[in-house]
C-alpha cells in the first residue's frame, strides 16, 4: 500500500499521477505532501541528480524550456519533453528529473568524466546531423579532429569515432600517407585522391581526416662503398631538383647524400656495391654509358685497376672481376681477334685471326681480342702422350715422351673407343666373362690422352691400324700404346661348362699353358648314351709367323668342337662295358692318335693357329640314360657292398684276436698288481708301527718339558707382577700427597688475597664515607649545623631529608652516646669528632 504522508528532505523529489487528470507532477523537498485519493506515485522519493565538476550526464527525452530556463507546460500544465530526443548536461547545481525524463546509463555508468585529450593525440569526431557551432557549419557525416591537449565536451549531435595518437618520425625515417579525399597536406599542397606523399619532418605527426598512414619508410645510409639504384614510376622531380622520367633509373651515392629516403615515385630497384679493381685487377664492363650517363648498348669498355667505380643502371660485368694473367715459362694464351686490332707487339690483326702469347709476362686482354684459352706445356713421360689435330691440314698425330707446347691452329683430339674396349681397358686382366664378372661402372677417361694397355706376361695383343691397312702384334710384358688410327682386335671366346660361344671378352690372347673343360655327350655301339666331363692341359706353339696365333678368333670353341667330334667317332666303335674298362685310353687315342708302334702320342697340335694339347682329364663318366644309370649304380653298390662286408669279417676277426690278447694281459696285470699290493700294505704296518713309537715318545718328552718351562715362566711372571704392583703404589701415593699439597698452597693463597681484599674493600668504603661526610659537613657549614641542632624535631626531619641523611650521630668518641636525644644534641659542647 502507499503512502498517503510523504516527508521530502532536502535535494528530493517525487512524480505523483493525478488519476482525474492523467497528469504526471514533480514535486521537490523539502516538503510534505499528504498524498489524496486520486493520486498516485510514480517514482518513489529520489535524490536530486549531482553532476561534479568536469562531468557530465546524459538525459534521454529532455523537456523543452523556456528562454528563462523554465519548464514549457501545455494547457493541462503538463511538462512537455522531446521524445527520442538525448541531452548533455554539466556540472551544475542539483536538479530533478521530470517526468517522462531518464537518466541513461552508458557503460554501466550514469555519471561520466570529461575526456582529457592528451598532447600529440587528438578524438576523431563525426556529426550524426547537421549543426552550427559558433561560426563554423557541420553538415550530417563530416568528420574532423579534436586535437589536444584540451578537454572535450561532447554533443550529442557529434560521436566520437576513434581515438587517433601522433606518429613520431625519428632522424632518418619519413611518414607515408595517402589522401582519402581530396585536401590539403601541412605543407600547403594539394593531394587528390590515392595520392601518396611522404612526411620527414622529424617529430610527432597527427594526421588529418583525409590522410592515412601507410607505413614508415626507412631512410637507406650511403657510404663510400654503397650506393642506391633507383627508378622512377613515374615523371617528378627528386629531393635534388632533377626532373626524373617514367622508367628511368640512376644511382644515389654518397656524394649525393650520406642517407636517402625513397620517395613514393622511387623504387629501390638494388644496393650497388663498390667495385674496387687493384694494380692487378682488371674488368670486362658490357653496355657502359656515356657522359650523359646514357647506355651504349652493345658497346664493352675494359677498366684496368687501380680504380673504383660504381656500375651505372644497364651497366654490367661480363665475368666479374678478373686478375691480371701471369704466365709463366711454360705457359702461353690462345688469343683470337673479334675485330681488326693490333697486338702487343704491334702487328696488324684481322677478325678471326689467331695468336698466342708466350710467358713469362702479365696480359690484360682489350675489347678487340678474345682469350680463347690458356695453354700449359704438357711434360709427357716416355709412356706417356697426347693426340694433336692440326685444324688447318686435319692431320691428326700422336705427341709421345716429349714437353709439348700446343700451336695457334692445333688443338687436342679426342679418340673414341667402343664400350666394350673402354670396360676391358679399366679391368686388370684385360678380360670380361659376361657370365660371372658383374657390371662395373666406367671411371671416365682423359681421350686426348693415349690409350695405354699393358700385355700380360706369356700374352699376345693384336693392333690393327685402319689407315695403314695393316695390324702389328705385341707380345707381353709390355705396354701398348695407340696410334690415332688404331683399334684393339677384341677376342671373342667360348666359355662356360658346356661352351658357349661369346662368353669371354679378351683384348689379349694368353699363350697358356692352361686348361679347359667341357661336356661331352657320347654314344656307344649298343647305344649306351654318357656324357664325359674333361679338362684340356692347353698353350700355343709360336712358330716364325706370330700372326698365325689369331687365325682362328674363338680357338676355345673351335678346339672344344673338333675334340668332341673325334671323341665321339671313337666311343661309338666300343661297346658299353669295354668302354667303361677302358675309357681313358679310348678317350686319349681319340685325341692324340698313335703311332706306328702302338703308343699313344703325347700331344695335338692345330696347324691352323699353333694350339697344342698336350693331357686330357677326364673328370667324370655319366650315363645320359636312366636305366643305364641305375643299372651301373646298382652294380657299383654291389660291388662296394661286398668290398665293404668282406672288410667288416676281417676287420671283426682281427677285434676278436686282440680281444683275446687282451684279457690275458689284463689278468696277469691283476695278478702282478695284487701282490705288489700285498707288499706295499706290509710295508706300510711296520711304518706305521716305528711311527706310532716315536711319536708315544716325542708326545712325553715334550709334556715334561712344556710343564717346566710353564712352572718358570708362571714364577717370573708373579715375580715382575709384584715388582710392578710396588711401584704404582708409590706413584700413587707420591702423587695424592703432591696433590693435597698443592691442594692447601691455593687454599691458603686464595683465603690470604680474599681477606686482603676484604680489608682493601673495607679501607676503601669507609675512606669514601669519612670523604663523604667531612664533604657533606663540608658544604653545610658550621651555621648550618648549628641552626639543625636548635631546631624542632620535625625542623630537623626536615632538614636531614632535604639533605638525603637519615640521620646522624656527632661524638667525641669518649662520651656515652644518648641513643634517645640523638636529634637534639646533635652539637655537643666539647667539639666534633666522628
């Protein structure tokens, strides 16, 4: 329920609706207010709203006023307020809020402070619509600054967009902005839209509405060995008054400026660095440029140190920089004209003529001449050389075991070999089995080199020269070096069990001897099929022409094939089991042949190429037929069955016999060893028996003289015991009596320096209290001491009190002392004495 008595205090108001009327009222304390029927209220008593000094409040639907400031009423006396509308108000006196008016709160806050704006800071401002402040017009959506230090007072026709802080531009730097809008920079120019300018004032800079910071450029430091490219983006005039063009490009150096900053028509396209050339430096530069600093293009300049320059914009150099060429004795320049020139020594030159210069001396080619090469005298070794063309005749000539220094028109020729003779040369034998040698890789060769191969000892190498149209032969050890024309013959031999043809790739032939082996299939008259496994013993037989040896090219498979064949015509006259009797002589019958008497020849000789063999192994006889082979088995089991059965009864019979032997030696052994046995126990009793005496005797004879000597030792002992127990006893009391001794000494001195102190502490005190009483009756006086004997008693309390004396007795030392007229006879007649 309401109130219908309400007491307002000072600074309060309240809104009470009037029902018959529907009007809200604002009434403010103090007061009191006695509320009627038909009244109600709206706002409970509220305290006035306080604004502080350098604050401010916002009012929502504020009402309108009158030019005095009063309220605007409407004919029912009905405050009128403009809706939607905010006002700010300031520090002022306490005021209430109307009705229908609202005091907004704005981050959690109804009451704000005064913003400072700082120096070098500034509040970006925007009108919601228009307004005039003092002269100046503001139409919806302009923006502008509030610049500090100051304070701001807000509108609420104006908010505040952002808070914006000075950029500070340090030595060397420079401030990139763009122009948002068309305006006006501090320097007076005018910038149109996306124009970009830089600011280098040093300091603080707060830009304006229209301007935008990009970014900070860094000023680039010039030294003596750097220097900065630039290019124009577009036509302007630099910070040295030069008109540059779109696209051009030149150098800042340090001559110019110790720092620069790029302008924004300015690419930093690259640092050039100094280019320093020294007494012996020297440098090719392509495309220099002329006074104007203009390129030639196509045009090359050679610079010679000392010197040190910066390359201009399309200036560059054409292999860097280069020293000076020393050449020694031994080495010379292959020099080619370009254009017509005169050399070192003054000759005329033509384009496309070619010279050389000799060592010792220092060049420095010209633009004319171009440094085709430089040459080297090679010192080749006996075995040792080089292939030369002349580009001139297209002669083409081997240069061995001399120092050789290459002419104007020669040059060094490169000889190509097959693949196959680039692999064979890299192996040590000069041979390749292509089934069980693996690949290798090639080491890459020198080809203007001379091909080299060394012939193997009892080996022969067959070279075959294509422009002479004839081969030579060398046998080893030696070392065979090609001619420019020359070509290896590669041998091409059968290998592999059974052979195989181009199985071995060889650039020698071994003489041997050797051996080979091969499979051989066989069959006999009643057509029993084998095949012979058999090693040749192998060499060849050199006879006045040496190029008979390479007649045949594969003489393993040529000698393989003709073995074959006449050891098969032989075994097909023999029946199975005559050959298997007599397969060797069969076999070197068939091969070596026999003379007139009978006999088998000792070698085979191939009249072809000199190849002579001279044994034959044959290492094993297999049957090619199943049956054949299990029937020849099953008799060789037999056979090795019964060897074996017959060896195992005599083997049995000979363990029998030594068995025997040996359980007649084992017995006799037994017997022989029994009695030694027996003897040996006798032996042992009667050792024992002497040992068991001498030992009952020993054990006696040293009782008896163990107790005697342990009776005298035991006498002894008890002996020096009592000495000893004597001589402690005498310590002993020696010392206890040195002991109580000095014992009394520091008594006795301990209780004579106490009682001397007793009697200097006694002494002492009662020379200070006679020192303190004579000086006390000193400073009394005797008229003092005198009025204290005629006084009172309670005078004379007194007195001895102020005087810090309780009380005092004078005598003579002769007379009785009254103990109870003290205090009033302090003075006696017959003098003072204490």
């Amino acid at each position: 329920s309401e109130q219908n008595v309400i007491r307002l205090k000072q600074n309060q108001y309240v809104h009470i609706l009037d029902n018959n009327t529907n009007v809200t009222r604002l009434e403010i304390g103090p007061h009191t207010i006695t509320r009627k029927d038909h009244e109600r209220i709206v706002v409970t008593p509220q305290q006035f709203i306080n604004v502080p000094p350098r604050h401010y409040c916002r009012i929502l639907n504020p009402i309108n006023r009158n030019e005095d400031g009063s309220p605007v009423k409407d004919d029912l006396e009905q405050v009128q307020r403009k809706i939607g509308e905010e006002e700010i108000r300031f520090a002022q006196d306490p005021f209430p809020l109307y009705p229908g008016e609202e005091l907004m709160q704005v981050d959690g806050k109804k009451i704000h402070q005064l913003k400072v704006v700082e120096r070098n800071t500034a509040l970006l401002l925007r009108a919601k619509r228009d307004f005039v402040d003092g002269k100046q017009e503001f139409k919806a959506g302009d923006e502008w600054l509030f610049k500090g230090p100051a304070t701001y007072k807000p509108r609420v026709e104006v908010e505040e967009k952002a808070k914006i802080t000075s950029t500070i531009i340090n030595p060397n730097e420079a401030l990139k902005l763009r122009a948002k809008a068309a305006c006006t920079d501090v320097n007076g120019a005018t910038r149109q839209v996306g124009e970009e300018w830089l600011v280098s004032t040093t300091g603080s800079y707060l830009p304006a509405v229209e301007e935008e910071i990009v970014g900070k450029v860094k000023a680039r430091i010039l030294t003596d060995k750097v220097a900065l490219q630039l290019e124009a983006l577009k036509t302007f005039t630099d910070v040295f008054g030069k008109k540059r063009h779109a696209g051009s490009q030149w150098l800042v150096t340090s001559k110019d400026a110790s720092s620069h900053i790029p302008n924004v028509y300015e690419k930093v396209v690259r640092e050039v660095p100094l280019t320093t050339l020294t007494n012996r430096n020297w440098c090719l530069v392509v495309d220099p440029v002329d006074a104007n600093l203009v390129p030639r293009l196509g045009h090359k300049e050679i610079r010679k140190g000392e010197a040190s320059f910066f390359l201009q914009p399309g200036e560059r150099l054409e292999g860097g920089i280069q020293n000076v060429m020393v050449l020694a004795a031994e080495e010379a320049l292959l020099l080619k004209a370009t254009m017509s020139c005169k050399d070192n020594e003054g000759n005329a030159r033509s384009p496309g003529d070619k010279w050389m210069i000799f060592g010792p001396c220092d060049f420095v080619p010209s633009v004319e001449i171009e440094v085709l090469e430089r040459r080297h005298a090679m010192a080749l070794d006996e075995n040792e050389g080089v292939y030369v063309k002349d580009n001139k005749t297209g002669q083409i000539r081997s240069i061995i075991g001399e120092s050789y220094m290459l002419s104007p028109t020669e040059e060094l020729w490169e000889k190509d070999l097959p693949p196959i003779v680039e692999e064979l040369l890299q192996r040590p034998s000069g041979m390749k089995h292509t089934i069980k040698d693996a690949a290798q890789s090639l080491k890459p060769r020198d080809r203007t080199r001379v091909v080299r191969f060394s012939v193997q000892h009892n080996a022969a190498c067959q070279i075959y020269d294509y422009q002479a149209k004839k081969s030579r032969i060398v046998f080893g050890p030696d070392l065979v070096l090609l001619g420019p024309d020359e070509q290896f013959t590669i041998f091409s031999l059968s290998g592999d069990k059974p052979k195989t043809p181009n199985v071995i790739k060889a650039l020698q032939l071994l003489l041997g001897p050797d051996f080979m082996t091969d499979y051989v299939v066989v069959e006999t008259s009643d057509h029993a099929k084998l095949q012979l496994k058999m090693s040749y013993n192998w060499s060849f037989h050199v006879g006045d022409d040496p190029k008979k040896l390479f007649a045949i090219p594969d003489f393993v498979g040529a000698a393989c094939s003709h073995v074959a064949s006449r050891v098969r015509g032989a075994v097909a006259a023999e029946r199975f089991d005559s050959f298997h009797q007599n397969s060797a002589r069969v076999i070197r019958c068939a091969i070596f042949g026999v003379d007139e008497a009978g006999k088998v020849n000792n070698s085979y000789e191939f009249a072809a190429n000199g190849l002579q063999l001279t044994n034959v192994d044959i290492k094993s006889v297999e049957p090619v037929d199943q049956k054949t082979r299990d029937s020849l088995q099953k008799s060789v089991q037999m056979a090795i069955e019964i060897t074996t059965k017959s060896k195992e009864a005599a083997a049995r019979h000979e363990a029998d016999r030594r068995e025997q032997e040996a359980k007649g030696h084992l017995q006799r052994q037994v017997i022989k060893d029994k009695a030694n046995a027996e003897k040996s126990r006798m032996d042992f009793l009667r050792l024992q028996a002497e040992t068991e005496e001498i030992e009952a005797a020993g054990t006696a004879t040293a009782e008896a003289k163990a107790r005697a000597e342990a009776a005298a030792i035991e006498c002894s002992s008890e002996l020096e015991q009592a000495k000893l127990k004597a001589r402690a006893s005498k310590i002993t009391s020696e010392a206890e009596l040195e002991q109580l001794k000095q014992k009394q000494a520091a008594e006795v001195e301990f209780q004579t320096k106490m009682n001397a102190l007793d009697v200097q502490k006694a002494r002492e005190l009662a020379e200070i209290e006679s020192k303190k009483f004579s000086d006390t009756v000193e400073s009394i006086g005797q008229e003092t001491l005198k009025s204290i004997s005629e006084a009172g008693p309670e005078m004379q309390a007194r007195l001895l009190e102020g005087l810090g004396l309780k009380g005092y007795l004078i005598t003579d030392g002769s007379s009785p002392i009254n103990l109870f007229n003290t205090a009033k006879g302090l003075i006696g007649p017959g003098g003072a004495a204490m």
